[in-house]
C-alpha cells in the first residue's frame, strides 16, 4: 500500500521469510525467538476442547484488569494489537489524526483505510529520533506513538508522552514491545490520570504468538464501550483468551521480566558488534531500548540481499515514513545467532 508515492504501509517484517525466505536466520521479525515457551503450548493444547464453545472473555479480561491495577471497563481484548488500529480509526470520531514517524506503520494505514487525512511528525536521525512534544501541532486530536518505538528502538520519556495529552484530544500510546524492557520503564499502561489516554498493548511478541493474535488496549470506559462496538462478535477466539489470562499472570509477568534482562544483554552483545563497522560506514541508533536495532548502513539494500544469500533475513527500512534504503533493522537474537550473522554482515560489507 504505497501512499501517494511513499512508503508501502502494508509491508512488515514477515515479507523477508515467507516464501523463499522459509529457511533463512530470521532477523526481520520481533518476535523472540523460541516462543512459545511449553507450559504455554501445553495451556493452548488443552483449550482445544472447549472449541464447541463460544469464546467468553470475561476471564481474560478481569486477568489484564488486575496485571495493571484497573477495572475491567478500561480493559478491551483484541485479535492482536493491530485489530486495535483498525477499530480507533472506524470508531472514532476525529478530524486530524497525527502519527508520529518513523513507527509501525499499521495505524497510519488503517486511518487511512478509514477515509482519513492524516498529517506526520517525522523525528530526525539528527537528533537520535527523540520525541518533542512542541512537534506535535496543537490541533491534532488523534495521535499516536510507539514506545519504545518500532523501528528505531527508541524508549521515549512518560513525561514527555503525557505532555501530549490535553482536552479533546485521543493519545494512543503503542507499548508492544514495552514487556521487552527492563523494568518496563516510561510505560503508560495502568495510568488514569492521562486524559485522553489509549494504551496497546501485544502478547505476539515476547510470548510468540503471532499467529494465534492476542493484545489488548487499556483505556477511559467510554472509549473501551465505543472500540467494542466496533468489532465483530467474539472477535477473540478461545485459545487466545486462555493465552491471555495465561501471559498475563504473576509467573508469566516474572517470567517476562527475565526475559527482557536477557533481551538487553543480546542486545548489548550485537550493538558492540554492530560498532566493529564504522569503519564501513554503518551507524547504529542509541540508545537501543527494544528487542531490535536501527542501523544506517551505505549500500544498505544490496547489503541486504547478499546477506539473504548468506543465509540471513533482516528488515529493509524504506518502508517506514522518514526513512530509506539506507536503513536496516536487525532483532535481538542469542549470542551464537548474533555471531553467526556477524560473520555473514562482515562479508556482505567487505
């Protein structure tokens, strides 16, 4: 989906391993990497024998409402946090939707699918891709936001989020990734004194369950009843919810927690490789706060397919409003895949 010329909105990481990419290393994808974890197979195993049964969400939901400290009406449970996208922009009645780029591009999309005109911010490489508040023109009634933000793993102050929030105004806050940082610092999720305020967030993920889609978004009650209405009956299917009542239980949370700590240390391991290649010309955005990396790269588009011949698949970042074919982003992987691709980026770049 080409936006007048621009970038296509519609192509996300899963391009680079479908088909003929099946059976490369897979580093264009920001789902971590073996998931889902058993104890959650062996749940989603046993739920297949309530299929008969029409899905109830009540528990799912009441279990999200008691992960971030809300009641249940700031709670709607979605197929995945992109089904949220598509019912903000049916559902609600707004007359200048901003998006703040570069960032997922989904919500832009649907808008646009909506019939609306939307305006961007473009945050600057010059200036590491922080958010200014002031950036965001002061009659915007929609905006929305990654944090931290994909793809350029930037983690943007709460401070700096809320500033945004005013009267009249919806501030969705896209959190995907926030279960990926330690601590999950700057994060919104629980939060009632930000008006206006929309939270998403995914269980694809960190728990791997992209195919099954699961994610929720917390908000004011009248902006959960109004999203409801918007969607399909029982929008979630039955395995989903289990997989949520499930990911968001004191084990799960702890176990996420972990998880994102060995996120960082991954992480920290490919950026001091990434840094081996300034040399070549290759720049990589810091701080890295997700369980991916933003790197500018000369040549970064024949880069990418050399590295496909070697073995490996890593995102191209054209496709993202603000940047070009000079970007790439790589997702965290374990110490040996990390080396391996290493390897693999020394020869595609020498």
């Amino acid at each position: 989906m080409p936006t007048e010329g621009g970038p296509d909105l519609r192509h996300h990481g899963d391009a680079e391993v479908r088909d003929d990419g099946s059976a490369l290393v897979d580093l264009a994808v920001n789902v971590r990497a073996g998931t889902p974890p058993r104890w959650l197979r062996e749940r989603l195993a046993e739920s297949l024998g309530s299929l008969a049964t029409y899905p109830d969400g009540r528990a799912a939901r009441a279990a999200v409402a008691r992960r971030h400290g809300l009641p249940v009406e700031r709670v709607l449970l979605t197929a995945g946090a992109a089904e949220a996208f598509v019912l903000l922009a049916r559902a609600l009645k707004v007359r200048r939707p901003v998006v703040v780029h570069p960032q997922f591009t989904e919500p832009e999309a649907a808008l646009r699918d909506a019939g609306h005109t939307v305006d961007r911010v473009l945050l600057r490489a010059a200036d590491g891709f922080r958010l200014d508040p002031a950036a965001v023109p002061d009659d915007a009634d929609l905006v929305v936001v990654g944090n931290p933000t994909n793809p350029t793993s930037v983690l943007h102050p709460a401070a700096a989020l809320a500033a945004l929030a005013r009267p009249g105004r919806t501030l969705v806050v896209d959190e995907a990734f926030m279960d990926a940082v330690p601590g999950e610092r700057e994060a919104l999720a629980g939060r009632t004194d930000v008006p206006g305020l929309v939270v998403l967030r995914s269980l694809t993920k960190t728990w791997g369950l992209a195919g099954l889609r699961i994610g929720y978004a917390l908000a004011a009650p009248e902006t959960v009843a109004a999203l409801e209405r918007a969607q399909p009956l029982w929008p979630v299917s039955a395995p989903a919810l289990v997989a949520a009542e499930a990911c968001v239980g004191p084990r799960a949370v702890a176990e996420a927690a972990h998880a994102a700590h060995r996120v960082a240390a991954d992480r920290e391991r490919l950026v001091a490789g990434l840094q081996g290649f300034t040399g070549r010309g290759l720049a990589v955005v810091e701080p890295a706060e997700g369980p991916f990396v933003l790197v500018r790269l000369p040549g970064a588009a024949g880069v990418r397919r050399r590295l496909r011949d070697l073995g490996y698949a890593v995102r191209r970042g054209d496709t993202f409003p603000g940047l070009g074919e000079e970007w790439l982003r790589l997702a965290v992987r374990d110490r040996a895949t990390t080396d391996g691709f290493l390897r693999a980026l020394d020869r595609a770049t020498g």
